[in-house]
C-alpha cells in the first residue's frame, strides 16, 4: 500500500511538472505572437517606432523573466530525476528511448484467464 501511494504520489509531481513546462511553452509562444502583433499594429498605424517603445520594452523584459522561468523548470525537472533515483520503487527514469521522460507512464496490466 505504502509503494502505491508514492508511487502514485511520484507520477502527480512529474505529471505536473510536464504540465507547468507546457504551460510555459504555450505562454512563450503567446508573448511571441504579442510581439509580431505590436510591430505589425505600429506598421498599419503608420507610427513612428519610438511611439509605444516602452511596451515593447516591458513585454521584452517579460519574455526574458519567462525564458528564465523556463530554464528554472528545467533544471527542477533534471532535480526531481536525480532525487527519484533515492526513492524505493520508483527507481526507473526512463521508458524506452523515444523521450526523455515519458507524458504518462501508465500501463493497462490485466488478468487474462
């Protein structure tokens, strides 16, 4: 029972952490997209590049703080597969060789009679 529930306790950390490296993924792809959408609004508007500069500036310093975050988690991630090997019964890191780590680790056992 005890192994159950670490193991299981153990697939909802890596299960979120994928989800969080996601999520920022998405929200770098999303500022990315801002970016190109600012530059094309000041190219229509037939304004100078100086007008809105500062917001542009922001969302630049935005982007860094979140190219950060996404090496932050990475590295926890890279942290939580060194820790895993301590932990009894959840020694594996690693299904096969497709990835890294895998997004489910989920195997459908059951009792053929």
């Amino acid at each position: 029972m005890r192994k159950q529930t670490i193991q299981s306790a153990v697939f909802d950390v890596a299960t979120q952490v994928r989800e969080v490296e996601d999520v920022i993924e998405t929200a770098l792809a999303e500022m990315a997209e801002l970016q190109g959408r600012m530059v094309r609004a000041r190219a229509a508007a037939g304004i100078a590049t100086a007008t809105g500069h500062d917001a542009f500036q922001h969302l630049g310093n935005a982007l860094q703080g979140l190219i950060a975050a996404r090496g932050g988690i990475a590295s926890c991630h890279g942290a939580l597969v060194d820790a895993q090997r301590h932990i009894p019964g959840v020694r594996t890191t690693s299904f096969g060789d497709a990835q890294e780590c895998p997004k489910t680790a989920v195997a459908d056992l059951r009792i053929v009679a």
